[in-house]
C-alpha cells in the first residue's frame, strides 16, 4: 500500500451513520461565510472556471491546452483531493426574463417589445435551456478552518496562474454561490433561493433547511428526490486508448446531471517504488514461468504474451514517472443524472451508457440504496470521495478527460447576436463588461452586416434611454429611424437640411483646448478640399484665423471662417479662400449655414447616400465633429451615446482624415459612448496604420463572411485559427465569428420572419 494514500483514505474514512432525516443526506458540518465547508476533519472549497474554445481550437493550440492542463494537474500535491465536476442545470426562465427580457413601457413600440421577447423565448427553447458550468472542489485536512483558510488562500493564487495559461479563469465561490449549486440540484423545480446567513443564525435555522430535497427514497439501483428520480453510474472500464473529447460528449446530454473527475496525486518516490515493485513481480513470475519450462526441458519456450505486456507497460510506466515528468494519480469518475419518470431516468442511463461505449468505456450502475446515496454524495461538489473505487492514470491519460468545449457569452442584460454554432445556445453581448466598448462589424456585401446593426439599434432603442448617431452613407436605416421616431437628416448639395461644420459644444476634443481640436479639425476638412492638401504654413494660417473667428463670434460659420482668411495679408490665406467658396458661396455649401434640424432627438441618422463622391468623405468629418458635439454634452448630463458608422473605411483614404477621426474614436471611448464602424472594404481599412490599431484595440469585433485577402490579414491581426477561420469562409448570411474581449466565439444569427424581420432585411425578394 503507497504510504500517502493509506494516510489520505484513513483521514477520509466516515464514521457510518443511517441518515433520519433528509437533512441529514447533506454531510456537511458548519459552513463558513467565504464558501468554506467543514466535513468532519475536512475542509472543502469550490472555485467555478471558465470555458475555453476547445472544439474549435488548431491540432497545435489542442496540444498545447493538453499540456498545459497536465501542468494544472500535476501542480496539486498528494494532501490534497481534487474534484473537478461539470454541471448540467436548466437556465432559471424567471431570472432570463428579468435579465434579457424587454419590458413594455407603452410608448407605441410595445408590439415590437413583444416580438423580440417572443423570439428570443423561442430561441431559448431551440438551445434546450440548459447552461453548463464547471468547478474545481479542493479537499484538505486541517486543524482549524484559519489553516485550511491559508492554504486556499495561497492556492488559489495559483490556480488563476495556471487557468490564465489555459485561456480560462478562475472564480472562487462564495458561500451562497455553493449553496446554491446543491439547492438547484436538490430542489430543480424550485428557481428562487434566498440564504442570509445572519437571518437564519439569528433564528437558529440550519442552511441545510433550504437545499434538502423534501421527500428523498433511494431504492436498489435509483433514488427519487421529490418528483424527480436520479441515478449515479461511475466509469468502470478504461480502454488503453481514449479521445479527448469523452467529457464533451458524455456531458452533452439535455438533462439536470453532474460528472465529477476525482483525483490524488501520489509522490513520484512513492509511485516509483510501487512500480518498481510491480515490475520486480512480474520479472519473478517471468522468471518462475521459465524454470518450469526448463524443468520440462522445454528450453525453447516464448514467454507468454500477457506476461510481455504487464512487463513492457511496468517499463513504460516507470519511465513515464522519471524520465517524462508525469505524476501517478488515482482517479475516480462519477456521474448523476435526473429525470422527470422511471422511464425516462432508463432511456437516459442507456444514452450515456452507449457514448461510453463509443469510446470503449464502462458506465456501471451503482447497486443498492446505500451505495447510490454514498454516490449521490460523491459526485455533488461538496468534497467528499465515499466510494472505494479507483483507478491508476498517469498526468497524460487523466488530462484526456478534459473539461474544456467551447465558451459562451451570456452577459446579463446583453444583446442578443444569435446562437453559440457550437452549443446552439444564445449569445448575449454587454460591451459594458468589455475594457473598452469599441466594436466593428465587418463583412463582404450580402453577409448581413446591416441586417445585424438594425438588430442592435433596435434593442438599444426598445430596451433603453441611451442616444443613439448614425452616419448612413447608403440610406439603410432610415426606415427603422423614421419608425421608432427617431430623426433623419438628409444632408446633400441642394438639401434643405444644414449642419454647421463649426458649432462646438461645451468640452469639446480631449486635448483640453477646444480650440486646438476644432482647429485640427478644420484643416482635416479643408485637406479633403485641395488634392495636393496642406502644407505647414497653411496649417498655421487656418489655426490663426480658427483662433480669431470663435474669439469674434458665439457662432461662427464656413462662410465666417472665409471672410475671415480673405482678411489675412498672406496670398496663401487667399488661395486657401478660394479653395472653401465652392463650399461656402457654391452649390455644396451644406456645412456652411447654421444648423436647422433637430440634433437634440433620441435617435438621429445623418443620411449622406445623395452627398455624392466629391463631398462624402467630408461630410463623414462633419457628422463625426457633431458626433463629438453631442457625445460631449451626453457625457456631462451622464447619459450614454451609441455610435454607428458605416462606410467606415472612407474616413482612412488620407493622413489627416484618419489623424482626426483616430482622435475621435479616442474621445468616444473616454465619454461614456459606444462606437461602431461598419465596413465591408477591410482590406483597405487595414491598410491604414490608424485604422489597423483601432481595430486591434477593439473589445468587441463582428465578423461575417470574408473575401480570402481579408480573411488572411484579419487572421493575422486578431490571431485567428484555421478552424476558426472556417467560420468565415463561405459563411452563410448572418454566421460567422465575434470576438469579444479575449476569446472568439462562431455564431449564427438567424431573425423569424415578423415585423422586426421586415423592417431589417435589404433583401430584393424580401422586399417585395
């Protein structure tokens, strides 16, 4: 017997008590306020760790996760039991309405409200309406609670190490947090769980009153919670050779279940002697087996196979343990699973049974009513290991049953960008969780690029008070603008409606000298207007002149600013005059009256699809200053502006556009705005070096189908797979891929015919 071990399963041995009362099923003694459970002589704690992008990820960056997840589990030493567990439980439908749900507010856009409440409902029930969670249960023995309390308190430093390395993270559990994980497996049909430790100490009440299952049985080879019945199998049979994808599979099952990995590690001296004793037994019966042979004078007999192979799997291991770094570890797999009759818990156990056998394994049922109750308790993640049932893995083979598939985004009170591709679940953005909230939606024509913006506008309008700009450059959005009662400006050469390119709100630019900013801004403007743009000396005169129009006048123009260069000494002050008097005298003298139009509205698009070619790089800088205008004035009344601006790839065709514009998107992110650029051009919005790092910044980037040039450099930027890049390629309208923060998750985005539906699509055929 290895020496660890035997001290490990003495501590661990429980005295046996018939439980009386269906609190008593619950082994756990005292709890503690940071999550901290007390069994006996044991100290428990639970951390919950995110999901990471296994399915998906390259043979390379699969290899490299393999590894690094041994590394995880080699880090735990032989005092310590581990637990690793996957939950399967059904998404509270009452806390999803509350989060996701639009709630009526009577403002004539309700039918709208209830149709994208309706959708998403039904959304939910195509995903199953079940959410996956993972956790790392840790099992010491202590002394007192400060002891076990120091040595989680140092591994927890270390575990959020080794899940950083891994892409993952990892979240320590607090006591209602723990609670509650055994309270939604106990009681499913209960979804509201209110503990306050104090109330219920000030009462004299036991925690364990609001998690017990009300009227358990456990039968021979089942047991039944309340209304629900429940069996524990455990993996009996390890074939030599497993994929890596058995947790995947085993846990895909649409159901209440758990499975839990328990795991010890053992001292390398202690396993080295263990085998080399093995190996000194083998090599006995070996040699035992050759002298009778001989003794029959059969001096030319061949070993028997079976005695070959328990020597050459001894030498493989024995090497593996000293030569290939790997940790002896003694496992244990459990799994629990609920359903609502008998015969459906058996349909179920059958299911299971034959994923393990696609993978050459065992799943065996645990037999009698003692048996399933030790079970029940070996598999919650409470911290216990009652079932006498182990088996010998090195690092590498128990690494196999990794926990990892594929990430989720459910944020809540986030956007709904469509379904997981992987997991078919929704996938809800809040870009207020990101570190900053600049986002881009890029994809060829037809990939569903505006289709998904009106989606987003639409949620922000029904959902909140936010403000909401767009710069629509191909007369896309007015109808939805027009029908949430939003305000669309047509501005062209001819058009009735002004913007006046020098009004400057209070706390205008971010350099501290609004001036400055305006300034900058308007030798961007006048650079569109001349080809050759502008050198040094016509810089200073326009900052000049800038300077002394708004030290003049409260309000000042285009045509202001003229008068004012007409009367500079310098001939270049007069070139640059008569460069403006085509915009300020002549027929595209849109930005030089005083603004007309309702700027103050909710919703405002500015519609430049009449602007023509010559004036809508311009008119881009024009809209995006008064952008600036409003996002400043939101942003001292505390209020938040969304930006959307497509054709976004126009501002970058020169140096001083893209110098501005930069600035700009600085701006936004510091006042309490969300910018959104839309561009189908990447290739050219890559080119540029300003708008290259924007997009590298960027938290939140959606990416639909890709022309290959694209695809090739996207990949690079934001490091995306081969796999991944699958997503992307050939991607049918309204799929593809959206990074968010670190990670990056395919999706589809699939709208129901309907109101919403019609007032988006673009689509020909649609429209008629």
């Amino acid at each position: 017997m290895i020496k660890s071990f035997s001290k490990l399963k003495k501590q661990n041995k429980e005295e046996f008590r018939i439980p009386k009362t269906t609190q008593d099923m619950i082994p756990v003694d005292t709890v503690y306020k940071d999550g901290i459970f007390k069994i006996g002589n044991r100290y428990t704690k639970s951390y919950r760790f995110l999901d990471i992008n296994y399915a998906i990820a390259s043979k390379e960056e699969k290899t490299g996760l393999f590894l690094d997840y041994g590394d995880l589990l080699n880090s735990f030493d032989s005092s310590v039991m581990v637990k690793i567990t996957v939950n399967n439980h059904k998404i509270d439908l009452h806390k999803f309405k509350e989060d996701i749900l639009i709630p009526f507010k009577e403002d004539g856009l309700d039918e709208y409200r209830k149709e994208y409440n309706e959708m998403l409902l039904d959304k939910l029930k195509e995903s199953d309406d079940i959410v996956q969670e993972k956790y790392l249960t840790l099992t010491v023995f202590k002394n007192n609670v400060e002891e076990a309390r120091n040595y989680f308190s140092r591994i927890g430093t270390e575990l959020s190490s080794h899940f950083a390395k891994l892409g993952s993270g990892c979240i320590e559990l607090n006591l209602e947090e723990r609670l509650k994980i055994l309270h939604d497996f106990y009681r499913s049909d209960e979804s509201e769980f209110n503990f306050d430790m104090k109330d219920n100490m000030r009462k004299g009440h036991s925690f364990k009153d609001l998690i017990c299952p009300l009227a358990p049985e456990f039968k021979h080879k089942y047991f039944k919670l309340d209304n629900k019945y429940g069996r524990v199998l455990y993996l009996s049979n390890y074939p030599r050779f497993i994929k890596d994808s058995i947790v995947s599979e085993l846990c895909n099952l649409n159901k209440n279940m758990m499975y839990s990995m328990d795991l010890i590690s053992i001292p390398t001296d202690e396993a080295v002697k263990e085998i080399e004793r093995k190996l000194l037994g083998v090599n006995t019966n070996i040699t035992n087996w050759q002298r009778r042979q001989n003794a029959n004078n059969n001096f030319s007999a061949v070993i028997p196979y079976d005695m070959e192979m328990q020597r050459e799997e001894c030498k493989e291991f024995l090497d593996d343990l000293t030569i290939r770094d790997q940790r002896m570890m003694l496992c244990n797999i459990t799994i629990v699973h609920l359903a609502d009759s008998k015969e459906e818990l058996d349909n179920d156990t059958e299911l299971l049974k034959s994923v393990a056998r696609k993978f050459m394994c065992d799943l065996s049922i645990l037999y009698f009513s003692s048996r399933q109750l030790d079970g029940l308790c070996t598999v919650l993640p409470i911290g216990l290991n009652r079932l006498n049932i182990i088996r010998t893995l090195l690092t590498e083979s128990a690494s196999v049953f990794i926990p990892f598939r594929a990430q989720e985004i459910a944020d809540k009170g986030g956007i709904w960008y469509g379904q997981n591709a992987i997991t078919n679940n929704p996938i809800f953005c809040n870009k207020e969780c990101l570190q900053n909230p600049n986002a881009f939606v890029l994809g060829v024509p037809g990939s569903g690029k505006s289709f998904l913006t009106k989606e987003e506008i639409e949620f922000i309008i029904m959902r909140t008070d936010d403000d909401i700009l767009i710069c629509d450059p191909e007369n896309e959005y007015s109808n939805i603008i027009r029908k949430f009662g939003g305000e669309v400006i047509e501005i062209s050469a001819g058009s009735k409606d002004h913007i006046n390119a020098m009004d400057m709100k209070d706390g205008y630019g971010d350099s501290g000298d609004p001036v400055r900013d305006k300034s900058q801004f308007i030798m961007s403007l006048i650079e569109q207007v001349s080809r050759k743009g502008i050198d040094d000396l016509e810089r200073s005169i326009i900052d000049r002149c800038v300077r002394e129009t708004y030290m003049e006048f409260e309000r000042p123009t285009l045509k202001t600013l003229r008068a004012k260069l007409l009367e500079q000494q310098e001939k270049e002050a007069k070139a640059l005059a008569l460069k403006l008097e085509i915009f300020t005298d002549g027929s595209l003298d849109v930005f030089a009256h005083e603004t007309n139009v309702d700027v103050d509205n909710r919703i405002v698009s500015y519609n430049i699809f009449k602007l023509g070619k010559q004036l809508k790089t311009m008119g881009l800088l024009v809209i995006t200053d008064a952008m600036i205008n409003r996002v400043n004035e939101n942003f001292i009344k505390g209020k938040k502006t969304h930006i959307f601006i497509d054709e976004f790839h126009v501002v970058f065709e020169n140096e001083q556009s893209a110098a501005f514009f930069n600035s700009a998107w600085r701006q936004f992110r510091k006042r309490d705005a969300y910018p959104t650029g839309i561009t189908q051009n990447v290739e050219y919005l890559l080119d540029s070096v300003e708008a290259s790092t924007m997009l590298s910044n960027s938290e939140f980037v959606v990416m639909l189908n890709q022309a290959y040039q694209d695809r090739e450099k996207l990949g690079r930027l934001l490091n995306i797979s081969d796999e991944q890049m699958s997503y992307i390629t050939n991607a049918q309208s309204g799929c593809g891929l959206i990074k968010y923060g670190g990670i990056l998750v395919p999706f589809v985005n699939k709208m129901p015919k309907g109101l919403l539906y019609d007032l988006n699509t673009t689509k020909p055929s649609d429209r008629k």
